[in-house]
C-alpha cells in the first residue's frame, strides 16, 4: 500500500478514471491523484472509514458487474452521510491487499488508546507542517502551523517556545523535540489548576487526594476509593513511579479526564440496560421517513444505501413507498416525482443483510402501498422468500392478549421483521407492532398474501381520544401528520400521553417539506408518541436530538419511556408538568480544545462560542450562550457559567452547540454533542464534539463543570 497502486475509481457506469493510490508515512493517510491532474492530490484518512466491502456491494459496483468480476471490486464506506469510494484493482491479489490491509488500519484506528489518539494526531500536524518533507521543521513552518491548527499567537511567545523545544539547537525541531512544543502549547491551566487543588506537593495526586477528587468533585460517592486505584492503572502513564506508590501525575489526570470515563455521558447508560420486557407502546422507536431517499423529495437520488445507513444509525423502522414497476417488479421511489427507483427485493435483501448489525431488537418495515394486487402478491413472495424465518407471519404464543408484546418477549422475537399493513384481523386479534401500510386507493384490493404477513398492527383513522378509550383496541394504531400531532399535543396533552400509553402512534413530516427538512420531534416525545419518524438523511438540529435520545441503552433504537408515562393513573401533561421532580442545573463552561477550523481559508482562524440548549417540555425550552472568543479555536478559555431550572428532567435533552462568531451574518455551525439530561455525569467532564452529520471529530472537546441540585 506504501508502495502505491493504480485503481480505477468508479463514480457510475459511464464514469471510471484510473487515480494513482498509495498510503502515506504516517500509516493512516492515504493520498490519490490522477496522472493527467498535475501537482494536485487529495487526501482521506483511514479514521474517516467504517469498513470495507469486497466485491460488489454497491449499487455503482453492481451496475457494471459484467465488465469487471467481483474478486477485483471493493468499497470503502466512510462514517456519517459521506458517500462511498469504489474501487476496482487490476487484479484479484491486488484488491485483496487493499482490502485486508485498509481492515487492518481501521482496527488499529479504533484499538488506540488516548495516549495513541494524541500522539498520532500530533504526529499528523508535523507531517502537515513539514512542507519541505525534511523531517524536521523550521520556525516558519511552526507559524504556519500555528494557523493551521486555529490559534492566533504572539511570535514572541511562538519563538520563546520554540527555541526551548529546540535542544539541539539546530534552529529546527525534529519529531521529539515537536512533541515536546506540542506539549507546552497544549499545557492546560485550567486542568493544572484543578488539579493543584487537590494535590500536596503540586507534582501528583496520592491516591488519597484522587479519592477525594473524585469524592467531592466527580460525585462518585462511596466507590471513589475503589475507581481512584482503577483510574492510576488505567490513566498513569508512569510505569515506574506514580502507578506503584500509587499516585497520578498530570498527564494522567488529563488523559483520565478526557477520556470515556470522564466524559459528559454517563458511560453505563450507554450499554444496554433498560428493561426490554415491557410492551412496545411503552418504548420510543428510532424511525425514519421515505428511508429510499438520499437528498430531496422532488429530484433526489432513491438508494439502498439510504437504507444501510440509517440502520446502522440504529434506526428500527424503515419505510417504502411501493408503487407498481415494469416486468411485474415492485418498484420503491417518491410517486409523481422525478427521485429515481429501486427494486423492492432489493431493499428487502438490503435490509435483511444490515438490520442487525447496530442492534438486534425488532425492525419494522412500514410499506405504504400504491401497487395492484398483482404486485402486492410479488411484494409478498418476496418478503417471505428473502426475510425467510427472520419475518415474522404468525402470533407468539404465551404473551399477554390486552397488550402488545415487548420488543424481547422471547429470544425468537428478537431479531425479527414485522411488516405493517392494514389488512384483515386474524381471528385471535393479535397483530404486532408495525404501523399499516398506508393504502391511498378506497375502490382497490388488497391482496390476500401481502395482508396476512401483518401482525399484530392494524392501521385506524383516528377518531378522537374520547372514540380510543370506548373502543380502540390494543393492536390498533393511527398515523398523524407533524401538524396534527403538535395540535393535539397541546389541546389534549394529557389524553394524547394516556393514549400512547396503550396505543402505538407514527408521526410524520408535513408533505411541503419537499427538501426532506424536519421537525422537532421533542414535541412528539413529550406526549409518548412512540414512531417519530424523521428523515436521516438530513442533518440537523433534528437529527442530533433523535441521535442524542438513542445514544442511551446500548444505541439498540428502543428507548423505555419515563415511568410517568407507562403508568395509567398518570394524569401527565407536557404543558402543565408537576415539578416535584424539577432540578436547578449549572453549566460552567471552562475551555475549548482543538476545534476544528469552518473557513479553510489561510489565515482565518475561529472566534467561538458556546451555547446550551434545553429540550423538553415547553417549560424546559432554554438557551444560554458564552461570549465569544477572539481568534482561538485552539485552546479559548470562557470560563462561564450558565443556570438552568430543568421542570420534566426525565424528558430533557441538552444541547451543547459551538459556532464560530460572525457580527455580519448567521454564525457558522463548529460542533455538537446532545444527550438526555439524565445520562449525564456531573463534576468536572469534556464533551467530545461532533461534527454536523453526526460523526467524531477528535480530539475537539469542551472543557465543563457541572452541578445539579434539587429545585426549591
């Protein structure tokens, strides 16, 4: 790979440019050209890939499968909304090398440590700086740097660190004496201060002083004693002094501090550990709308891949639009639109491949049907033959017969599809979870072997909750409109969390919102709507709160709702909550580290703020924000603190948002991280970043302390 290859890149099937690839020195960067494109190159690192597929496992690589075999194809799938690479190597043996050596770096990628992380990001920075590939780096290059890496510094100031850094007097810095400069550009005064208050001889935290850290600061109570031993052997880097007196030093109380276990969300929330035995109406549900969909409603590109990335999100109910093709084919696409289509079996055996390798709880697939009998019976044929056993097509047997059944009822349900329809009640009236297939045509029929693969669900035209209570009945559900649902939530709040108490509900997105832009879905939330579906492929303020929700219980998409909205004696309204639960929360907002730079442009650097904001009830609804700083996005410090009086904490979400400044026009969007309110860990903690489609972007952090108290 060092060496290099030609590859053939493949954008469609009457686009294929052969690009010369190799990877670089630093082991995880590889950089491509074409031959015909002069000093120009591009890069990518390995970090940005999830994985590889070999062969063809793209709809590009499948289009032109009879001109190339598979054994020379490949495909490198990047995290977030980042569209695939594919490949095609001049031999068999050739692919397979990148195959197995781009795994072999991913796994490395992902098997590094902090300590690792940083030294390969600083690593990265001098082979950025180092124009003249020397291996070593002049002070003008150090300027340069120094914009590269967002931060505005005296020269002065720059020159004095350097000229320390530089011990062999060279008048440049190879690579150990660059990491000594990093250090002292990177030392942190506010950790230092920190962890001055709580160590003897200002040089290292004795394990006693770590517990009392932890104790009073961490709020880590009665197994402080125990996590501070954990901590020193886990954190310190020191193999002969602090790890056997035992005690830490700075470097691991930094390391320790920006780490999982010191990070803003509570790290055993983010395992599976919610009761799963629940009925599904007592659950949120990651869902997606018109999951085909890549771009807009109008013109935009319908792909599998829509499907494979939203279920890798954790998504567990994915839609089709089926609408009858040629050849006796179903067809999936945005009907009387200009979106392009795809094959239903396609999808089906997309789904089937990808459906579980995020979560193994239930997917739903939510079918609104246009086809005619004839190709609902294709459609039919298909499910059963593709999904096989995975489908679920009958009853469970042994499960309470008033409610719907938990998504881990059994070990047979887990792993199952379920497939939403409106047809006709088997006679034990038992359907499950998925909400119908919407059926647009009153005069058409419905075929008989499409309506008998639905259970447990059947779809209802909702009639008021006055008309549910009297005489819905467990297994039947009802689908609002966004608008719909946000009026009823507020006229009838209490009636509407009632309802999905034992009832499930879909909402979806207004039909003008052609450009697949989304709503709020903690409006929908608030009241227990169970299938808010939003479209993923959109990024957003929406699609952080619903990544935010479903981060929690091991990212499995099924979230247990607050007890308050399980239990039937609950009078629970959004608009009127009781406060005995109400918390006082205050944000200090200490410092940034490394944020990225929004302008690529030389010289611009970031002037950042950071806001917090509150989601949740509408009296919950808040936003604070720091002011901003002038040219640093390298290390600013803020130092602010911003109060919140959080009224429903089990509904809130929280927002931690920074945006570079602009007195001109709207800010420009830096970073993210959203979690629910209560996964969060108090004390003194760093928020890793992430970028707008959702994906890291190490190691940009916030530096916060945060306390929370009873409301009086």
């Amino acid at each position: 790979m060092m060496a290099g290859s030609t590859l053939r890149k493949v954008k469609s099937r009457s686009w294929k440019k052969q690009r010369h690839f190799r990877l670089l020195e630093d082991g995880l960067t590889i950089w491509y050209k074409s031959r015909w494109a002069g000093r120009g190159h591009s890069t990518f690192s390995v970090t940005e890939v999830e994985a590889v597929r070999e062969g063809h496992q793209s709809e590009v690589l499948l289009s032109i499968a009879e001109e190339f075999p598979a054994s020379h194809c490949f495909t490198l799938v990047f995290h977030g909304r980042q569209g695939n690479l594919d490949l095609v190597a001049d031999s068999p043996e050739e692919a397979r090398a990148w195959v197995q050596g781009v795994r072999k770096l991913i796994h490395k990628a992902q098997t590094m440590d902090e300590k690792e992380r940083l030294d390969q990001w600083v690593f990265d920075w001098f082979q950025k700086a180092d124009k003249n590939k020397d291996g070593k780096m002049n002070f003008k290059e150090v300027k340069t740097l120094l914009k590269m890496m967002n931060v505005e510094m005296n020269e002065e100031h720059a020159l004095h660190l350097f000229t320390m850094a530089d011990k062999s007097e060279s008048g440049s810095l190879e690579i150990e004496e660059f990491v000594l400069f990093y250090k002292m550009l990177t030392q942190r005064d506010e950790v230092w201060k920190v962890f001055q208050d709580y160590s003897g001889d200002g040089e290292k935290l004795m394990l006693e002083e770590l517990e009392s850290f932890l104790k009073i600061e961490q709020h880590e109570g009665e197994q402080s004693g125990r996590r501070a031993k954990e901590l020193i052997g886990r954190y310190e880097p020191s193999e002969t002094g602090e790890r056997f007196l035992p005690a830490m030093s700075l470097d691991g109380f930094q390391m320790y501090l920006c780490s999982q276990e010191g990070s803003i969300f509570r790290p055993e929330l983010l395992e599976l550990q919610q009761d799963m035995s629940r009925p599904l109406s007592h659950y949120f549900i990651s869902s997606s709308h018109n999951t085909y969909l890549l771009e807009d409603q109008l013109r935009g590109h319908s792909s599998v891949e829509a499907y494979i990335q939203a279920l890798k999100r954790g998504c567990r109910c994915v839609e089709l639009d089926c609408w009858d093709g040629h050849d006796g084919e179903p067809i999936v696409y945005h009907g009387h639109t200009l979106t392009t289509k795809i094959l239903f079996k396609d999808i089906i055996s997309t789904v089937k491949e990808y459906a579980f390798k995020a979560s193994d709880f239930p997917v739903i697939l939510s079918l609104e049907n246009h086809c005619s009998v004839e190709q609902q019976t294709v459609m039919a044929r298909y499910l059963r033959q593709i999904l096989g056993d995975a489908l679920l097509v009958c009853p469970l047997g042994g499960h309470d017969l008033q409610h719907l059944p938990p998504p881990q009822v059994r070990i047979r349900l887990r792993s199952r599809f379920k497939v939403k329809h409106p047809g006709t009640l088997p006679s034990v009236q038992f359907f499950f979870f998925i909400y119908s297939i919407y059926f647009f045509l009153q005069k058409s029929k419905l075929s008989r072997e499409l309506s008998d693969l639905v259970v447990y669900c059947k779809s209802v035209h909702f009639h008021g909750f006055d008309h549910a209570r009297s005489h819905a009945k467990f297994y039947e559900m009802s689908s609002f409109s966004e608008s719909k649902a946000r009026r009823l939530a507020k006229e009838a709040g209490a009636d509407f969390v009632q309802y999905n108490m034992r009832q499930l509900s879909r909402v979806y997105p207004g039909g003008l919102r052609t450009d697949s832009s989304n709503y709020n879905p903690q409006d929908m939330w608030n009241v227990g709507c169970q299938i808010v579906a939003l479209n993923f492929q959109t990024a957003g303020l929406e699609m952080d709160l619903n990544d935010g929700l479903f981060r929690q219980n091991g990212g499995c998409g099924y979230v247990l709702k607050p007890d308050f909205m399980r239990d039937a004696t609950s009078r629970f309204n959004p608009e009127k909550p009781e406060e005995h639960q109400a918390a006082v929360c205050v944000y200090q907002v200490i410092s940034g580290q490394q944020l990225p730079k929004v302008n690529q442009k030389e010289g611009s650097i970031v002037d950042p703020l950071v806001r917090v904001e509150v989601y949740g009830v509408p009296k919950d609804q808040a936003r604070e924000e720091t002011p901003h700083i002038q040219n640093n996005g390298f290390n600013p410090v803020w130092n602010k603190t911003l109060n919140f009086v959080i009224h429903t904490p089990e509904l809130a979400l929280v927002r931690f948002v920074v945006e570079d400044y602009d007195k001109a026009s709207r800010n420009d969007f830096i970073g993210q991280f959203t979690l629910p309110f209560k996964c969060m860990q108090t004390g003194f903690r760093h928020i890793h970043l992430l970028s707008k489609d959702g994906t890291a972007i190490p190691p940009s952090s916030l530096f916060v302390n945060i306390s929370i108290s009873a409301y009086t």
